[in-house]
C-alpha cells in the first residue's frame, strides 16, 4: 500500500512538473503581444517578448529594445533589471513606459498551446501569441 502512494505521488508530481510556466517557455521562446487588457496596442508598433538562456529576457518594447532577467518557479515568474534603449517616439512612448511597467509588475502566467497570459495577482496583464 505504501508502495502505490508513492507511486501515485509520484505520477502526479510528474504531472504537475509538465504544465509549469518555465518549462514551457524558458528556453529560447519568442512571443508577441497580441492583447492588453484596459490599454491600447499601438496599430504602427509591436510589443513582443523573447525569452533565452534560461533567466534572460528581450524583446522590442514599440519603440525601443530592452533587455532583463527573469525568475521563474513554477508558474510564478518575476521580470527584474529591465532595460532599454532610449529613443524617443512620440507616437508611443506613453504605451512603452506602461509595457515595461507592466512586465515588471508580472508575478505569475500561464502556457495554453501557442498563447503566454502574464498576470499579477491573478490579473491579466499581458497576453503574447508564440512566433517562429
């Protein structure tokens, strides 16, 4: 009897281990964001997000490029040190400082086949479609 619970317990962390946030895009992922709930996605610029090496992330902020760390536990998951370039662009630099505002209030997300959802507290923040 003993033997089946471990077993059981076992299987089920397994499970539990496949659907978890940084196995799913932590290695060399590319995502574009395609929805941002309560703002606007600028029609002449995009937003993506690129995820390589395990904990460093990058991405074209609409304007500007920018680059940073991530920490993933599950699907918890913390976006810190961002940076970027400084170019001004009128037409977006209001929707550019609030995506990277946005990315590093992000403290957890999930994978549901080609879609990234990065939310805080629950809260849906970001929603990115995968690329190549």
């Amino acid at each position: 009897m003993k033997n089946i619970f471990f077993a059981l317990l076992f299987v089920v962390g397994l499970s539990s281990c496949a659907k978890d946030l940084d196995k799913a895009v932590k290695t060399n992922s590319k995502w574009v964001l395609i929805d941002w709930p309560g703002k606007t996605i600028p029609s002449n610029a995009q937003a993506t997000l690129n995820l390589s090496d395990g904990n460093k992330i990058g991405g074209k902020s609409f304007c500007n490029t920018y680059g940073g760390n991530a920490t993933f536990n599950g699907n918890a998951l913390q976006f810190s040190q961002i940076v970027g370039t400084k170019m001004y662009c009128t037409e977006v630099a209001e929707a550019e400082n609030k995506f990277l505002d946005d990315l590093q209030a992000v403290n957890s997300g999930n994978v549901d086949g080609n879609k990234l959802t990065l939310m805080k507290d629950g809260v849906v923040m970001l929603v990115f479609n995968k690329t190549n």
